[in-house]
C-alpha cells in the first residue's frame, strides 16, 4: 500500500515534468533547437500566478489563464527577439543564446521581486481521495488529470487540425514546408506560445505541491524535464509524456527505498544508460511522428 | 543531418550538466550594489575601513543583504556618535568560494584594515587562509563553520588565530541542541534528524547533534538527509513518523524548513519540530503561514521581539530604514561593528596603523575583552576565536518567538 501511494506521488511528480517536458520536445521537434530558458519561464509562471492570488487576490481559476497570457506573451518576445535572428546561424549560437536568456530572466526577476523566497499559497485543498486504505491527495489526482487533459488537447490539435498539419509539416522539413506555403516562422512563434502556455500550467501544479517562489525555481524542474524529454525521445510528444512520468516515479521511488541522498544522482544515470542503450530515446524516431 | 542533430543533442547534454553544476555553486550576476556609506564622506581621511564580502545576489542574498543593513546602520551611529569614525565597503561574492577572492582583492583595493571576512561559510572557508598570510584581523558575523576558524575544521585544531566568529559555530549549535533536547524530555524522546547533506552548515552541526546525543542517550530513531534544491521531503517525513519520531530535528535553512513544516501539516504529522539558527527568518518569509510554525523550537542568539531597550531600538531604527523585521544575521553584524568599535577605542586603533598591526592589537583585544551586545550578554572570544555565549531557546507562539524560561 504505501508502494502504491509512492507511486501516485510518483506520477503527480511526472505529470509536471512531461508537462514541461513537452515545451522542450515541441519546440527541438520544429525549431530544432535546445530552449534552455524554458525552465526560467517556469519561474515567471509562478511569479505572475503568485501575484495574482495574492497582490490581487484572484481566484485561481482566473490566475491560470493570467499566468498563461504573461508566459504565451513573454515565450513568443524571446523568440521574436533573440532566437530568430539566429535562424541561420550555427546550433551552437544558438543553445549559447539559450542559457543567456536563461541568466537574464533570472537575474531580471531577482532585480525586480528580490531574491528571497516567497510562500505560494495553497491552491488546492489539503484533503485526500480515499480508496480502501490509499489516500491520493486531490492536489496529486488534479496534476495527473490536468497532465492527461493537456496531452489528449495537444494530441489532437497536432493530428486533426490544419495548423497542427503544418507543424507535423515543418517537423519533417521545414524548407519543404515552406515550398508547400506553410509560413514556418508563424509555426515557430506558435511552437513557442503553446510551450510557454504549458509552462504556466506547469509553475502553479509545481507551486502547489512545492509552495515556494524563487528566482531560480526553474533551473531544477527545467533540467529534469528536459530529461525527461530527451529519456522519452526528444521531439516525440507521447515520448515527453511516457518520459517525464517515467522519471517523476524513478526520482520518488530511487528516494524512498534506494537513498534520499541519490535521487538525483539515479534520476540523471537513468539518462546516461538509456542515451548509451537507445541514444534516439525511448519513443524516439521512427516510432513516432515528430512535432 | 541524423548524425548533426545526435551531435547538439549530446553537446546540448553536456551543457545542461555544466549549468546544472555551476548553479548549485550558487548563480547569479556578479555585479555588486554600492555599499550605502552616508554620513562617512567628510571623514574619510580619517575613518578606519572595515570591509566584508557575502552575497548580495543569487540564492543566499538574504544574509548578504541582511549584513551590509546591519552593518551600515552601526557604522551609521558610530559615527554620529562621533569618536573613532569607520567607513564600511561590502562585495558581492554571490555564496561562492572563487567570487569571494576577487572581492577580497577589490576590497584591498578599496582600502580595507579590519574585515567582517564573509557571510557565509563556504567562502569563509576558501578565504581564510588568505587574511591569516596577509594578517588582516577579521570577525565574522555569521560564517558558522569550524572551518572558518581552524585550518582542519573537522578536528578543529590549527586556528588561524585572527580569525573570530560572533555567530555560535556549528558544533556549538549542534551540542546546545541535543544537551537541550536530552533535558526538556517532554520535547520529544525519539528524535528523526532531517538535515542537508551538501552543506557545510547542515554536516557540521548533525555531526555534533549526533556525537553529543549519543553521550546524552539521546535516542534517535531516524536520519534522512537530502541535497541540493531539493523540494520534496515526503518521503523522509513518512519515514520518520513510520519510525515514530516525536520530535524532528532540522540543522537546515529556513527555507527547506518551510517546505518541510509545509508537507509534515499535509499529511497530517505533528512532532516537536526543532531549529537552529538558520530556522531563523521562517516568520518573515513572504506568504508563509506562521501558523504551520506554531510550536516549533530553535536556538537563536537574537530575538526581534526581545523587549531589552538594545534590541527595541536596533528592531524600530531597523524596521525604519529597510521596512522589515531585522532577522539574526542583521543582528550579528551590527554586534561585529560594535564590538570592533569597542576593541578600536581599547586599543587606540587609528587608521594610519599597519594592516598587521591592527591585527596584532585586535586579536589581543578580542582574546580579553567581553562584550556585550544584541546576540549575547557578556560575550568571551577563546584564543581561537570561537564566541562563548548562551543560546536561547525560542519557541514560536502566536507567529513570533517566545523565549522559553528555564
């Protein structure tokens, strides 16, 4: 039983990684490049959604979409701004450029809210879904579900709409693409507003189960689900997603029966043996279409 | 092109570890915000320079910060007062052991005779060795570990010997608090420890928990340790309350702490949860609800809310310049300046002496005098530089600390 309930927490953790995950994969799948700051939009996320409950004390419901709009908004300036003006320049620029504007929106936000830690106020309430003797928290079930309702959207918008056509499309070539009147850069820029969006998403299920803000929130869940991205095969969106709930249930399980100490240690050697017995990732290539 | 895009992949691999690592070295930007001198400027010439780097930005600023106000507002009133004039520089060495030997270079630079050495202890640490060779004297106002003071901080023998902490050194802390927990058994009698394994500060003071415990009979049920910006302690909590601990011990910061108070409430276990010095700032965290830290123990040299005029005045002059509620490390650098300022007058320290000879009379000073200040009544320096004053046991009530009388 407490197995089981190690690995409910298991896959509340996982869910917020594959949703992280997914702007990673989303954006290597189209832009072909590694978006390092991906994680720092994170830590804008829970900024924006922690001033929102309290210095303006909206309802939650309506600090998601706010939180949403300022990371959409933000994802698609960085892009616009500093990512393509690289379009034709080396990969390594570019990944250079990343971690750039990853230290800049660090520092930015330690100049402009302080670099000392703020309590993000509990969202969900503490109460727990009893099954016989399992307990699941409400907080774990609403970050699992909201995890399946993103990945089932998103799997559809990809597969059944125009636009999720031409992404589909400028995955598999983007010169191509173009040839057929597919505007690759508005893809671009879309690629990026939908993985900020998710991004926000991920800060306030982060933010719940851990409720601190701080200016370097992101660089840890960023990483790790950027494992998680490249664990299930970077540029795979159902790999982002088998990925991230994988490693989240690695992290909680190596934690309770292995070593507290470890976790992060086993979380990344979990990495490097499965990029040394599949480098593509578990889902990677062929066994999926990229996006 | 397969083979190019394995390739960034595997290059951008090896830079997410690069970045991984050099952030748990504590990031940030290295520019430094001007030390806040007024009232110095017509003095110059003549005031003596005391210098101190700490963190400014990145993952600790809240004890640089704390420090520079603290230490600012005492050179402030020092020189109001009139007497010896003193002059305070603080740089940004962002919790990191390479930054803080530039800043002790721009701080020689700037003219330095006495030194707060650093904030924290890791650059503490790194620096040391430096101000012993160069014989600048330095008093710490919060760098805890016994590395700080001796060369082999583990054995703690070899001193540097001018060198001083006013801040309790982790052993101390760690020996006060399982001696106080092995003699308040309604605390708690099965004790789980929950400490940092990647911190000095956390090692240091579980080692001496731990030794001074087992002579104490002290029964300890559980020890569970985790590391970097861990966010998750379930597991370890689960385990301690499985093992039945009554009360929890956490040698950690506040804001792990928080977390951990936080998750302990969700799941419904309430032990005697136990605090050292870093558990101090808890209260002031922004958000936080002090109701979860209702109850919870620490031992803390300064109190906010003590009600000494001393700590009356600091706290409303405190509150008035910076508008928040001073915390220890606030408290521990205005004592450092105060406690020079004391030393200075004793020795008739002017700002024309030698760096060395300062160092000489200081260490002299500081090996006889008592001094008595907001974090202690009575301090006295042992001849290697570790403070001897009493811990106070706090204990939050009604979202501020409580002293415990006994």
């Amino acid at each position: 039983m407490r197995f089981l309930s190690y690995l409910m927490s298991g896959l509340g953790l996982g869910s917020v990684y594959a949703i992280i995950a997914l702007g990673y994969t989303m954006v290597y799948g189209i832009a072909k490049m590694l978006n390092f700051a991906h994680g720092d939009i994170i830590m804008i996320g829970a900024y924006v959604s922690f001033f929102a409950l309290t210095r303006f004390g909206l309802p939650v419901l309506a600090a998601v979409p706010a939180a949403m709009a300022v990371c959409t908004v933000l994802g698609v300036l960085i892009e616009r701004m500093a990512y393509k003006p690289l379009r034709q320049a080396t990969s390594l620029s570019v990944l250079i450029t990343a971690i750039g504007v990853s230290y800049f929106l660090q520092n930015a936000a330690q100049i402009l809210w302080s670099s000392s830690t703020k309590v993000f106020p509990a969202v969900i309430s503490n109460g727990a879904l009893q099954l016989g003797e399992l307990s699941i928290s409400y907080l774990t079930l609403v970050t699992i579900l909201t995890c399946v309702v993103v990945m089932v959207c998103l799997t559809l918008f990809i597969n059944h709409t125009k636009t999720g056509s031409a992404m589909r499309a400028c995955a598999e070539d983007k010169g191509a693409a173009m040839l057929m009147g597919i505007n690759v850069n508005r893809i671009i820029s879309l690629t990026f507003a939908i993985g900020s969006a998710l991004a926000a998403i991920a800060a306030i299920l982060l933010c719940a189960s851990y409720p601190q803000v701080f200016p370097t929130l992101g660089s840890m869940p960023g990483i790790k689900a950027f494992t998680a991205a490249v664990f299930g095969g970077i540029g795979s969106i159902p790999g982002a997603f088998v990925g991230g709930l994988l490693l989240g249930i690695i992290e909680i399980l190596s934690r309770a029966y292995i070593s507290t100490q470890l976790s992060d240690a086993i979380v990344f050697g979990v990495l490097v043996v499965v990029l040394l017995i599949k480098p593509t990732g578990i889902l990677g290539r062929k066994l999926s279409e990229k996006v | 092109m397969k083979k190019f895009f394995s390739k960034l992949l595997a290059a951008g691999v090896c830079t997410v570890m690069a970045v991984s690592l050099a952030a748990c070295g504590g990031s940030g930007s290295s520019d430094s915000k001007p030390a806040e001198t007024a009232a110095v400027e017509e003095e110059e010439s003549t005031a003596i320079v005391i210098g101190c780097s700490g963190p400014l930005t990145g993952d600790a600023a809240t004890y640089g910060v704390a420090v520079q106000n603290g230490a600012n507002m005492a050179v402030d009133e020092l020189n109001e007062k009139g007497g010896i004039q003193f002059k305070f520089v603080m740089e940004d060495d962002v919790n990191d052991a390479e930054k803080a030997v530039s800043a002790y270079g721009s701080l020689k630079d700037q003219g330095m005779q006495i030194s707060l050495l650093t904030v924290t202890s890791t650059p503490a640490a790194a620096i040391a060795p430096t101000y012993q060779e160069e014989k600048t004297f330095a008093l710490t106002p919060s760098a805890s570990s016994p590395s700080v003071t001796f060369h082999d901080g583990v054995n703690q023998v070899d001193p540097f010997g001018n060198i001083f902490q006013m801040c309790f050194s982790d052993p101390g802390q760690g020996q006060g608090s399982a001696a106080y927990i092995a003699t308040h058994p309604e605390l708690g009698t099965k004790v789980a420890i929950i400490y940092k394994n990647d911190d000095n500060y956390s090692t240091g003071i579980y080692d001496t928990f731990k030794a001074q415990a087992a002579q104490d009979n002290l029964e300890i049920v559980y020890e569970g340790a985790f590391s970097g910006t861990a966010n998750d302690f379930t597991v370890q909590l689960q385990a301690a309350q499985d093992k039945g601990a009554d009360l929890v011990f956490l040698p950690i910061y506040y804001q792990p702490a928080s977390l951990i108070l936080n998750q302990a409430n969700a799941m419904g276990y309430a032990p005697t949860f136990f605090g050292v010095d870093g558990m101090d700032g808890i209260l002031t965290l922004e958000g936080f609800d002090t109701s979860l830290a209702e109850g919870v123990y620490l031992l803390t040299p300064f109190n906010a809310d003590g009600q000494d005029d001393l700590t009356r005045t600091f706290t409303a002059r405190y509150k008035m310049h910076y508008n928040e509620t001073p915390n220890q490390f606030a408290a521990d650098a205005y004592d450092c300046i105060f406690a020079l300022a004391q030393a200075c007058e004793a020795a008739g320290i002017t700002n024309d002496m030698s760096n060395e000879e300062i160092c000489q009379k200081l260490v002299e000073q500081f090996k006889t005098m008592e001094f008595t200040g907001l974090t202690g009544t009575g301090m006295v320096w042992d001849e290697n530089g570790v403070v001897n004053k009493v811990p106070h046991a706090m204990v939050i009530k009604n979202g501020s600390y409580v002293g415990v009388d006994d």
